[in-house]
C-alpha cells in the first residue's frame, strides 16, 4: 500500500524550468529598461503592495526579431506555439509569449478591471478597447521608445482578439455574476445546497460559456471570502489603490467534508475543472486534497478533505468517501463553519507576492502571517494569521454529542469562537507550477481549531 501511495502522489509531477525563466526575466527586463512608466509601475508594485510586476505580466507581444534569436530561445526552453505565433509553457507558470511580424512591443499586465485602473493610475488613453462588461478589455497606458505598457482584463477569455458578445450577452453575464454573489448559501441540508447550487452552474454555462462563467463564479468566491477576512480586506486595499484588484490569484482553497467531497469536484468538473495532482498531509495530519485546474479560465483549485493514506489511491474525487465517527482537521473545520462551497467560503486565497516584502508590509499594517510552512529557493508559502469566526452553538452541539470534540473544547468555541480563513501569501520562482507534497502536514496541524 505504501508503494501504490507514492506512485498516487507522484504521477503528476512539476519541476522547476530556469531556463524558462532567464528568457523570461531576460525579455521583462528589456521592457523595464525601454519604457521608464513599466520601471515606474515595477517600484510601486513593489513598495506600495508587495508584489512583483513579473507576477502581473499576462503576456509579452513582440516583433519576430524584438529580441535575439527569440522563437529558437523559445522551443529550446520548453515554450510551444500554440497557433498564430502564440508562445505558451506547458510545464511552467509563465506569460505569454505572442510574436508578429512587425509594430511595437507591448507588455500586457494583469488587472481585475480596466476601468478601476484608468482611475487610479495615470494613462495614456482613458478609454479601454472593448466593450464595458465584455470577457475581455485593454487599456493602454503608457507608450516610450515604441514599447507599449497595456493593462488587460479578463474574464474567461484567453485569446488576442475582443470577444463578440452582444449586449445582451454582456447583460446576461451580469445578471449571472449577480446571481452568484447573491447565492444562498446557508442550508440545513448541504445536499440541497449544492443541489440548487448546481442548477445555478449550470444554467450560466448554458447561457454564457464554461470559461465566462467559472471566471464570473469565482469573482463572486473572492468578494464572500474576503467580507470575512480581514488580512484580505486590507491587502485588497493595498492592491486597490493601483486598481489591480485580485488578478494576481494563484488558486483558491475550499474545505470540504467526507460527505460531501464528490459534490464539490463535480461543481468544479461542471465549470471546466480537470483532476491535476492529488496531496496527502501525512498519517499525523489525516488530510488529503484533490488539485483541480481550469485552464480556459485561468484557475486552481486546492480541494481539502479528511482522509487515510489508503484512501489516496483511489478515485475519492468521483466516488466518494464513506462517514467515519471521527474528525480530522478539515473535518472539523466544516462541522464547525460548514462547507466551505455554501456558507463558510473559501478557506483560503493565495495570491504570488514578493514573499519577504509583503509579509513585512502587512505586518507594519497590522497583519501578522504565522511561520511559513514552505521556504524553498523556487516556492515559499505562509498563511495570514487565522480569522477566529464566532461558531454556532448548534453546531458545537452536534460535535460533543458525537464525540468528535471534548468539552474542554466546545467551552473553548463558545467563548472564543474558532479558526476561520487565511489569505496566503506565496512567492514561485523558476515558473514552479507544483506544491510542497512534504510541509502541508505542519501547517495543517497549526490550522486545527483544537490548537489554537
């Protein structure tokens, strides 16, 4: 069993790609060299939020010979042409590398909304290409030495061109973003919650496309996690005041119970998720995870749940996982907040940072992070220090008649209440696109309520 673990936990491997990354460096630099408005957004990305402007770049649009010897630099360090000279890294977490012919060159920067931008940091055109609500906008904000700063928006898009929606698709889209924010999400049954959840998946992907509305669902995702956390509230701030919003998203976390993991995957299945890797914390912990990705869209999901080691090798994402009297970590988590897909939200966000600067600057405003639990020259991982949520006395109930907590520790969550959310804080380098299958065990264990 051990054997047939390890093959489970290693079938999906990364690995780091340096190359990649000098030839990416090496073109960021050139543009950070060219055109002092990119140099200038580069330091204040750096000082004013504590971010890195590689982590922002969406894409590198180039002339064939902007740089030397650029499409054989490109094959030789694993990008591949997509179609229409359209450069991307399988096995990496890399921009987009799009050549033409001719013209000047352009670094496309990541942002939430185009508009929020073009008020809160000075450019050169204040009115965006595309139109307002589509799935995809740009923005031009600076032009020096014929190279173009362009700040880009996307919302399930991932091509060059501007999408062709209507106005009404436009609409539609806001009426399902809308509906999505206003889910219900409290439910004495999490069957039903996930059973009327999933007709509103369903009837926006109907209308509007996969990709358009996993972007749209999980937009709403953020906006719930982060009324109820405060490191987030004040990051977002941060980030805010360039109007860069969330755009710098690595993945999002949810906490699932045993009962009802396979929902949740189907969920994600329904809006273009695929199965990546899977995780497991380690026997002490009794934690296991389901990585899903949606590559149309641009997202990553971390999918928690309690499991057992033997358990890893099976399909425990599609077929479910049998009740057991005991709670792990997760499992508690749920039984004292709920699901974090209905009403408790996402256990986490984590965004990529500068991983020294930002934790310093959060902490000079008053956010602490906890101990990073990766601390690796090419990933680096640290939680915000826990929101404490107040817990439902029901709830409490529920677990001490069951023995799943002492109580000792139902007097503890009546006072204090438990630990909620987190915002991570995260640094990759060298395009590192995997996880740290060995340090999720400690960080897990300084998650659990019964801790604290």
């Amino acid at each position: 069993m051990a054997n047939d673990t390890i093959d489970a936990l290693t079938a999906f491997t990364w690995e780091r790609q340096p190359s990649a990354s000098r030839l990416v460096s090496q073109l960021l630099e050139k543009f950070v060299t060219a055109n002092t408005d990119i140099a200038r957004l580069s330091e204040r990305l750096r000082d004013e939020t504590g971010n890195r402007i590689g982590d922002w770049v969406d894409a590198f649009v180039v002339p064939v010979d902007w740089f030397s010897d650029l499409p054989n630099s490109l094959v030789e360090t694993g990008f591949i042409d997509s179609g229409q000279n359209t450069w991307k890294h399988p096995e990496g977490i890399f921009p987009v590398v799009k050549l033409t012919e001719s013209g000047s060159a352009s670094l496309h920067v990541k942002v939430e909304s185009v508009d929020d931008f073009a008020a809160c940091y000075p450019v050169l055109a204040a009115k965006p290409r595309g139109k307002a609500g589509s799935a995809h906008r740009t923005l031009l904000v600076s032009e020096d030495n014929d190279t173009l700063l362009v700040a880009v928006e996307r919302h399930g898009w991932s091509g060059f061109g501007f999408s062709s929606e209507t106005d009404a698709d436009i609409a539609a889209a806001r009426e399902h973003l809308a509906v999505f924010c206003e889910r219900k999400r409290h439910f004495a049954d999490a069957e039903a919650g996930y059973a009327y959840t999933k007709k509103l998946i369903e009837d926006a992907v109907a209308e509007i496309g996969i990709d358009r509305a996993c972007a749209l669902f999980f937009a709403a995702e953020r906006r719930y996690w982060q009324s109820r956390n405060h490191a987030a509230q004040v990051q977002f701030d941060r980030q805010q005041k360039l109007g860069l919003g969330w755009a710098n998203h690595d993945h999002h976390t949810y906490r699932s119970s045993r009962a009802c993991f396979h929902h949740l995957v189907e969920m994600l299945e329904l809006l273009g998720f695929h199965c990546r890797e899977r995780f497991y914390a380690g026997i002490e912990a009794g934690w296991g995870a389901q990585v899903l990705e949606q590559s149309g869209a641009g997202f990553v999901v971390f999918a928690d749940v309690d499991m057992s080691p033997e358990e890893i090798t099976g399909d425990f994402a599609h077929l479910g996982l049998p009740l057991r009297p005991e709670l792990g970590t997760v499992g508690l988590w749920c039984q004292l907040h709920g699901e974090a897909f209905l009403s408790a939200g996402m256990h986490h966000l984590e965004c990529q940072f500068d991983f020294d600067r930002a934790r310093q600057q959060l902490a000079d405003a008053g956010v602490n992070t906890m101990a990073p639990f990766t601390d690796f020259p090419h990933l680096r991982q640290a939680f915000t220090t826990g929101e404490i949520w107040k817990v439902d006395s029901v709830r409490i109930d529920v677990a001490l008649s069951a023995g799943q907590i002492s109580p000792q520790d139902a007097e503890q969550f009546r006072r204090e209440g438990a630990i909620g959310s987190h915002l991570e804080i995260l640094e990759r380098n060298d395009g590192y696109k995997g996880f740290n299958q060995t340090g999720v065990s400690d960080i897990i264990a300084r998650t659990d309520p019964r801790k604290w």
